[in-house]
C-alpha cells in the first residue's frame, strides 16, 4: 500500500518535472549490447533491434509510467497553449481584457448583489430570524413600545424576541471634541437573541432592560477607527446630550447590526431613548410607533405555527383597541381593525436596501450577464479564426493520430487560460467597480455600510462565470477543428458558406447589443424625464442643511426664528425657511374634513400634511397661484391658517376659490382657515399623481418638529456655519447638500440604472464593432485570392465594397430583428422603473437600431476598403 | 506463441522476475536482466524494452529498487539495478505467493486431467 503511494509520489513528481532520467541513453545502451550478444552468436543486428522492441515506444512508456497521463497532457496542453497566446499578443490581450470587462462587471454586480439580498447576517443560525411587520391597508409601521411589551409577554412560540430603533446620527463627546456616530437604541435581549457576543467587556442582557442605566456598546469598527482598538476602552465614558454614557463592550467585527448599509457606532439600552433623544422618553405611548421588532423562532416551531400564534395575540389587541375608540368615527374604527401583523424570515437582515435597490440590481446582473455573452460571441468568433489558420497545424496532428478528443481539449486548454486570466483581473476589476458603485448608491451622503469582501459565494460564482465562458467561446472553435476532415484542410478548402458560424455568432452579438441598447435608450429618458418635468420649484441655487442645537440653549420656536434671522440679513441670501421635509413626499397622511365638502362613504378622506415656516414658498420659488403664502404675522397666537395645492383645490372646491374656506385635520383641535394655493409640487420620486396636499405654519404648532433649513442664494457650508456661529457660539451646521444633490438622492436608482445601462450598452456596442470588424477583416483576408480573380475578370472596386458589405449586412439585420423581437419580450420587466416612456417606446427602438446598424457597417466598411484595393495581379502571383 | 500471448503471461510476474534476477545476481543493467531472464528461460521469455523498463522504472518509483549510473568492465556508461531492503521483503512475500499459487494451480489441473 505504502510502495503504491510512493509510486504515485513519483509519478506526480514526475509529471511536473522536466527530463526523463537519461532514458535514451540506456535505451541505446541496451541496443548496443543487444547487438554485439548478436553479434556474438552469429545472428543478424537486425533481429537483436527487433527481439528488443520500438526505442521511441519503449521511451513512451517509460514516460507514461514516469508521469500522471492526463495531468501531463494537461500541462503540456497549457505549455503549449501559453506559447500560441504569447506568439499574438494583439488577440490574447483583446480577449483577456474583453473577458475581465465581462467577468468582472458581472462579479462587481453579483458581489453587490450578494450584500444586499443574498448573505445572511453573521449571528446565530440567522434563519430562524423573524421581523414582525404591522400593516394597515398597504401601509406598514413601526410598534409602538407598549405594543412590543405586550408581545413579548405573550408570545410562547420564539426564544425571545427584541426590538430596535434606528437613531441616525448624534453628536457624542469624548473628552471635547463632538463627533457624529451612528446611534441605535435596542432593547436587553438584542444581543442575546441574535447570538452576538462582545469581543471585550460585555453586552446587554434581559437586566439592562429592568434597571435604566446610561451604558453602551460599540462597534467593532467604530473601537478600530476611534480606539486603535484599545482594550482599556470598556469603561470609558462620553456624553450625549446632556447624559453621561459609559463604554461597556465591543461587538464582534463581522456584526454590522441588523439593518444591512447602516450598521450602528454605538447601541444604546432601548431605556436610555429619552437621554438618546434629548426630550422625553417615548416608552409610554401608545400612539407612537418608532420600533422594530425581531424574534427567534424556537428550535422546532415552523413559520406558520408563530404567524397563526402571532396572529391570534394581534387580533386580540385589535379588539381591545376597537373597543377603547368607541367614540371615533367609523372610519377610523375600520382602519383599526384592519390592521395585521405579519411575520417576515429576517435572516438576512432588515434591508430597506433590498427593497430599493433589488429591482434593479437584478436587471444589471441581467445586463452584465448579456454584456458577457456578447464578450463571449466575440472570442468564438476570433477562436474560429485562429482555427482557421490553424487547420493546417491541426491536420497535421490529427493525420499524425492524435484523436479528436485531444484537439478538443488542446484547444480548451486554450480558452481555459484566457478565461483564467480574465477571471483573476476581472475579480481584481470588480473590487475596484463593486467600491465605486457603493459609492455611487451612497450617492453623496453617508457611505452605506456594506459588506462587499468578495466571499467565498462571490469567487465561487466568478469561477464558475469563467469556466462558463470559457465553454461558450471555446467550445464551438474546438469542436469545428476536430470535425474537419483531414484531405480538404490539407489541400486548403476553398469556398466560403454564406451562413458560416462566424456569421451566426454576429447575428447573436447584435442581437443582444440591440436588447442592451434599447434597455440603455429606455433607462436614459426615464432619466431625461424625470429631469426636465413639471416640479413646481426651483432647485437651483437652494442649500439645505439641519443644525445640531444640543450644545446651546436654544431650542424649539426660538431656535428657528434666532437662525432664520441671523441667515436671512447674509449677503448673496435671497430668501431663508424652514421644513419638516422639503420637497419630499414623507409626511404626514392626515384625514381631512373640508368645508362644504362631504365625502362618500367609500371615499378616501387623506390628505398630505406637511409643516413649513414663512415664506417657504418663496425660497423654494413655487407660484403662489391665489392668496398668500405664510408670513411673520402667522404665530402660535395668530388665528390658524393653511396653504393649499391646486390639486386639493381641485378636488375639494372644484377649481373654484377655496379662500376663506376652513379646513380640519384629524387629531387637531383647532379648525384652520385656507389663505392661499400654491402650484403643485412634484419631487422627482413621485411616480403618480401628486396627492392633494395641505400646508401649515410650523410657527402654529405647540410642539414645533425639528426640519431642515432652506437657503436660496450664493453661499456655502463654511459661510453658513460661521453664521450659525455668530448667532450662537455652540450652534453647529450638519449634512450641508444642494438642494439638486438632495433630489437625486430620490432618483437613485434610476440614475445608477440609467447611467450603468449606459455604460453596458457602449460597451456591448465596442464589442460588437470589434467583432464585426475582425469577422470580415479575417474574411476579406482568406479570400484575397478570390477577389482577385473577381476583379481580374473586371469587378470594380465598388463592387467588391458592395459584396463585403452586403454579406456583413446579412447577419446585422438578422441580428437586429431577432434582437427587437428579444426586447419587446423583456422590456416590460422593467416596467414599475421606467418613467415617461412606454417599455416599447418606437422612438427608442428605432434608435438602437439605426445607431447599431450604422456602427456595424462601418465596422465592416474598413475590411470592405481593404478588399477593393487589392491588386489582382500580386494576390493570384502569391500562390 | 506470438509476442502478445508472452507478454499476457509477463503480467504480474515481470516484477518477480526483476526482482529475483536482481537479487541473485546482484547490480546488474537493464540488458543483463533481459539477458538473463531469456537464458534460464531458454528463450521463452523475451522482455523488449517497452515492457522491462517501466517495470523497472515502477519497481524503483515503489521503493523495491535502486538505480545508479555506472561504468561497465568495457568502461561504458550505464544504469545499474540494486535491491533494497524493502525489495527484498517484497521478494520473499511474493516468492510465497507465488509458490502457493502455483500449489493450488498444479493440484487443480492434476485433478481436471484425471
């Protein structure tokens, strides 16, 4: 057993190392002594040489028995191979780039891919994670805590269940220097019911939950970049608003919480969200909804069996709910009992990215993916024609017995190396494209916190892209050269096939940048679209910016008024106000009773509801169509007043004049009187209708709501914060944008389509060009004799251009038909993303097709040139 | 008996044979095997070199001999063939083998003949 180990030891040894021992010399030695024992007993050398058998078929068998067979045809098929690719530079170069372009656009997409939707959060068998989801109608919300303690007291089916609120970002300070992390309040079990233990000191536990303490825990990152990962950090303290916090543990480094792109800094006890706050705790109410719940199914509960559990505990509550709002109107009872409950698997984390970007991340990987197969086509093509001038070579071989098979895997060998190298600088390609689309996706604000490491799922899925391609590009080569008959490739065939395989693999090629394009066309008016609509303001020259006002003592209605003073003398400042949410169709849907309108039994009562301060309309440069906008005499004491929008006065008061008009939103007290109508403002990411909306002065509320700052005019971020200063020294400027950079924050996703899909479609069209290119050029070369001959029988020049051409055009048009026939099936998927242009826009495909077929044919006009200006007399000389 | 019969016989008792010749005889070069494996035979036992020297080779590769380049009494160059320890261990185990093969196989036919 062991001596048979030791052979193959051998033998492997044997298969990499070069030399074969001195088998030739004892070969011949063996001959010559033959011979002379011949000699010896007086018979011939001849029959001593054949008694001892072949020399070159003896040294063979020594060297199979030397060697491991296949695995030495291998490494000589790859000797060889790298000889063949190193003698046409030109080729090898174009087919590794085209291949790495290929390979990794779609790495860099999948491994996108892969963080967003696919990999599973690092904690404890993280399919057993659950998200509970509270819906009423299609509308889903978060739990309020009263409702999470509830649930976590009754519900039976789980090993524990926790919530968590996302904070975004608070200024801390260790020592003096304020710093913005990212902040997360969660309760006591979250880490335990994950299954996160800490790296140092520890984490919350049940207890955290029953005594309040001002303890935190922080990120592995954040202790790497804030620490130099000091042990000596667990203790330490900072302060957060007015509250004194102390370090208690480190998270493990691969833990990015739960919300996949927004991984908390530091997590707080879920106790602590008054402190984290800076106001009063929210723990209380009923009505306010801010958490997001979590539990672990137990070990042998299915799904179904915790959704039926949860389901019979919410409708319980749903009742008493009911019962308690006796006296609301019905409508609002309704609404009450329609609310649900759902469970959700939450493996792979809470991800508000996959809901925004997995539409179209999917339909890249399925452009990057066509982007391949046409690098793909293009390869087959040049194989083929190496092929061709190869099958001399080849025939040789085969005459020689080398069997098809052998050609078959000499030339795979082939392919497999450049896809090889493709796929190596295609991953190291992808790292770099999958960086720069993060970035992208971040778009400006703060980079998302997305684990895109190539893991092992990611170079798996590389490997096997590469192994694909290089099948698909080198298969059909190979096999057509073991195919060929020995006699005809020897005497040089002749004869050119009008629907060679060169030509069909043109055809697909353009078929599918026909697809690309008309995607790319389509994405790109979405684009022009959502640009050049009908918004209702304008975004140019506006800043916006929110202020950090926890340092100083001012707070509230006064906070406002001090800076909206101090900005508004500023030079260069136009106009300065205020918003809950600028231009955004966040807000508050309220339900409205209008004067002298009443509304249907079935008919939707909601409004939107959005706070603005004076002269918002006037920043943002928004026609005031009748009345006014709000102004410094609408105050917490003035009577109550609302703007409206054209189309709430549409629908309430049909166009007509509501001015005067009261209006009353639900769950406020105090009835409010129309004073103007504005034109409709329509942000970028409103796909339907604008919805009849309702604007009011946050001057006129109790509690005013923190917003964002608007400013019309030259200035910038360092102007503003000096300003900022000099109305309090303890005021600081926070996420400073551009009105426009924060619009384009909600085409995101169109944008990244739009311009990715612009990308490709170059791309697939360069491709296609060089394809096309070297099809014809290798073409009108085999054939120089031919022309010859056509032109010594008196073709003209222009004939020939004509013939070239009229062959290149064949595949193209074929190629552009199939590709049209291909788009009008798939172009609907994209449906919900377009914008403006039906998914059969005749205007976008006819451009794909006519840029296309354009570029095709002069691709082919060059080799076309070449054909007419060959000389009749040289070419039939050459032979 | 053509050369393909022979070499049907060879198999399996090539290594044997080398091994035998080799330990008997002591170093000895490819060709003084041949020779010698052809003479007690008296010529009905012809190894080519296509069949004895990758026996040899894969004889060496599993440890049950050594080579060595060397100089014969003539002053040529040439690889000798040497046992080893664990050649001979294989020899004797063979060797047993063989015998009792050889045991049962006589008393079959013995049987069958009668």
């Amino acid at each position: 057993m062991i001596s048979r180990l030791r052979e193959w030891g051998h033998r492997l040894w044997g298969t990499f190392r070069s030399g074969d021992g001195g088998i030739d010399e004892e070969l011949r030695f063996h001959l010559e002594m033959a011979e002379q024992d011949a000699q010896r007993r007086g018979e011939s050398a001849r029959e001593a040489r054949l008694r001892a058998g072949g020399t070159a078929q003896a040294a063979e068998a020594v060297r199979d028995q030397g060697s491991v067979g296949w695995l030495a045809d291998f490494f000589r098929d790859t000797r060889h191979g790298i000889r063949l690719l190193g003698r046409s530079p030109f080729f090898t170069a174009f087919a590794i780039a085209s291949l790495a372009l290929g390979i990794g656009a779609n790495t860099a997409i999948f491994s996108l891919m892969d963080a967003v939707m696919l990999r599973m959060m690092p904690v404890h068998e993280p399919g057993r994670l659950v998200q509970f989801v509270k819906s009423r109608g299609d509308i889903t919300y978060d739990i309020s805590c009263p409702l999470f303690h509830q649930l976590r007291e009754e519900l039976r089916g789980f090993d524990g269940v926790f919530a968590h609120a996302p904070m975004g970002r608070r200024e801390v300070i260790f020592g003096d220097e304020p710093e913005a992390v990212n902040a997360e309040l969660v309760s006591g079990s979250y880490y335990s019911v994950l299954g996160v233990p800490a790296v140092a000191g520890r984490v919350f536990d049940e207890k955290t939950d029953r005594n309040p303490s001002p303890v935190a825990v922080i990120s592995h990152a954040f202790w790497k970049r804030r620490f130099g990962m000091d042990p000596g950090v667990v203790g330490r303290t900072f302060r957060l608003n007015r509250t004194v916090f102390t370090i208690i543990g480190v998270t493990p480094p691969e833990f990015y919480g739960v919300i996949a792109g927004a991984a908390p800094e530091i997590t707080f006890p879920l106790t602590m969200d008054g402190e984290v706050r800076g106001g009063e705790s929210w723990f209380p109410y009923n009505s306010r909804s801010w958490l997001s719940m979590m539990g672990r199914l137990g070990r042998e509960q299915h799904l179904e069996n915790a959704r039926a559990e949860v389901d019979g505990i919410f409708s319980r509550i749903v009742q008493d709910e009911w019962r308690l709002a006796a006296g609301a109107g019905t409508r609002e009872r309704e609404g009450i009992l329609s609310q649900r409950m759902r469970l959700e698997p939450a493996g792979n984390g809470l991800n508000v990215m996959r809901k925004r970007f997995s539409e179209p991340l999917r339909l890249l990987m399925g452009m990057v993916a066509l982007v391949l197969l046409i690098a793909c086509a293009n390869l087959a093509n040049l194989l083929l024609g190496r092929a061709a001038t190869r099958r001399r070579e080849i025939a040789v071989r085969l005459a020689m017995g080398a069997g098809g098979g052998r050609v078959i895997r000499q030339m795979l060998a082939e392919g497999l190396l450049l896809a090889a190298a493709g796929g190596v600088l295609g991953v190291l390609l992808a790292c770099w494209a999958a960086n720069a689309l993060v970035t992208m996706m971040s778009n400006g604000g703060e980079r998302l916190a997305l684990n895109i490491q190539p893991d092992l799922r990611v170079l798996a899925f590389t490997a096997a892209v590469s192994v694909a391609a290089c099948l698909l590009f080198s298969l059909a080569p190979a096999m057509q050269a073991a195919r060929q008959r020995i006699q005809p490739a020897l005497a040089e065939a002749r004869g050119v096939e009008r629907w060679s395989l060169g030509r069909v693999f043109i055809a697909g090629q353009v078929a599918i940048s026909v697809l690309l394009l008309i995607g790319a066309g389509l994405f790109g008016r979405t684009l022009l679209h959502l640009h050049s609509m009908e918004t209702g303001f304008e975004s140019d020259g506006v800043t916006l910016f929110s202020v950090n006002a926890d340092w100083s003592g001012l707070q509230g209605h006064e906070l406002r008024n001090r800076v909206l003073e101090g900005l508004q003398p500023m030079p260069g400042v136009t106009a300065a106000s205020f918003a809950m949410w600028p231009i955004s169709h966040r807000g508050w849907e309220a339900s409205v009773r209008v004067e002298g309108y009443t509304h249907a039994p079935d008919e939707r009562d909601m409004a939107h509801h959005s706070f603005v301060a004076a002269d918002y309309f006037k920043t943002m440069r928004t026609p005031v169509i009748l009345g006014r906008e709000f102004g410094e005499r609408d105050t917490e004491t003035s009577p109550k007043v609302a703007v409206v929008n054209e189309t709430f006065m549409r629908r309430y008061f049909d166009g007509r004049s509501p001015l005067g008009k009261w209006v009353n939103v639900a769950g406020e007290p105090d009835r409010m009187e129309i004073v103007g109508v504005v034109k409709d403002i329509r942000s970028r990411s409103l796909r339907g209708e604008v919805p009849p909306t309702l604007f009011t002065p946050v001057a006129q509320r109790e509690d005013p709501p923190a917003g964002t700052y608007i400013l019309r005019g030259k200035v910038n971020a360092a102007i503003i914060a000096t300003a900022l200063q000099r109305i309090d020294a303890k005021l600081r400027i926070v996420d400073p944008r551009t009105l426009d950079e924060h619009l384009s924050r909600s085409i995101l996703s169109e944008r990244m389509l739009g311009t990715l899909a612009g990308f490709f479609g170059a791309l697939a069209l360069l491709l296609v060009c060089a394809g096309v290119y070297g099809v014809m050029a290798f073409q009108v070369a085999r054939r120089l004799k031919e022309i010859g001959i056509r032109m010594a029988l008196g073709a003209r020049p222009v004939q020939v251009t004509g013939m070239v051409l009229a062959e290149t055009a064949l595949p193209v048009a074929a190629g552009i038909g199939a590709g049209i026939a291909g788009a009008l099936a798939l172009t609907h998927l994209a449906e919900k993303i377009l914008f403006g242009v039906k998914p059969t826009d005749p205007a976008t495909f006819a451009g794909a097709c006519i840029l296309l077929a354009t570029l095709a044919l002069i691709a082919a006009y060059l080799p076309s040139r070449m054909a007419a200006r060959v000389n009749p007399v040289e070419t039939l000389r050459c032979e | 008996m053509s050369n393909k019969d022979k070499a049907d016989i060879l198999q399996g008792t090539l290594d044997l044979m080398i091994l035998q010749t080799v330990s008997t005889l002591g170093p000895l070069h490819g060709y003084a095997i041949a020779a010698r494996v052809e003479q007690v035979s008296n010529g009905a036992i012809q190894l080519n070199m296509g069949t004895l020297y990758p026996g040899l080779l894969r004889l060496e590769q599993r440890g049950f001999i050594r080579a060595q380049w060397d100089r014969t009494e003539n002053n040529r160059r040439a690889r000798y063939y040497t046992i080893t320890a664990a050649g001979r261990g294989q020899l004797e185990a063979e060797k047993t083998e063989w015998t009792r093969m050889a045991a049962i196989m006589q008393a079959l036919l013995q049987g069958e003949t009668r």
